[in-house]
C-alpha cells in the first residue's frame, strides 16, 4: 500500500510541474489517503504483535 501511494505521489509531482492542477491535486489526495491507512495499520500491527508477546 505505501507502494501506491508513492506511486500517486510521483504523479501528482510530475503533474503539478506540467500544469495540471486538478490532476496534481487528486493524486496528492489519493496519496494522503493511502499512506495514512498504511500508517494506521502499521501502527495496528505493531500494537498487536506487543500484545501477543
């Protein structure tokens, strides 16, 4: 999932260099999107795996 949103991150650059503004704007969103749930279940990963320790 950080793969994605590494990959829509790269794309909301290349089109905010070359102007696109919309497309820019929602690929950063995406990428927001994904790496917080990447984050959020890393950190659920972690919890679990002290957990069962």
């Amino acid at each position: 999932m950080l793969y994605w949103a590494l990959v829509f991150f790269v794309v909301a650059i290349v089109a905010a260099v070359f102007g696109f503004g919309g497309i820019a704007s929602a690929s950063a969103g995406i990428a927001q999107i994904l790496f917080f749930v990447f984050l959020v279940l890393f950190l659920g990963a972690l919890i679990m795996r002290a957990v069962r320790s």
